[in-house]
C-alpha cells in the first residue's frame, strides 16, 4: 500500500501498529 500519510497520521498510526503488534514497516513504507 501506498499511501502518504501527513506526520500526525503517521505517529498515529505508528502508536496503533506497536499497540497492535504489527510491524510498522507493513502499514508505512
């Protein structure tokens, strides 16, 4: 996926990946 994300998407995102257990690189690259 890609998609661009603006930088408080992306920390955001980054928050929920970790929360999640998923590997940030797979949902921001």
């Amino acid at each position: 996926m890609k998609v661009r994300f603006n930088d408080a998407e992306r920390e955001l995102i980054l928050a929920l990946a970790q929360y999640n257990g998923i590997q940030p690189a797979a949902l921001v690259r």
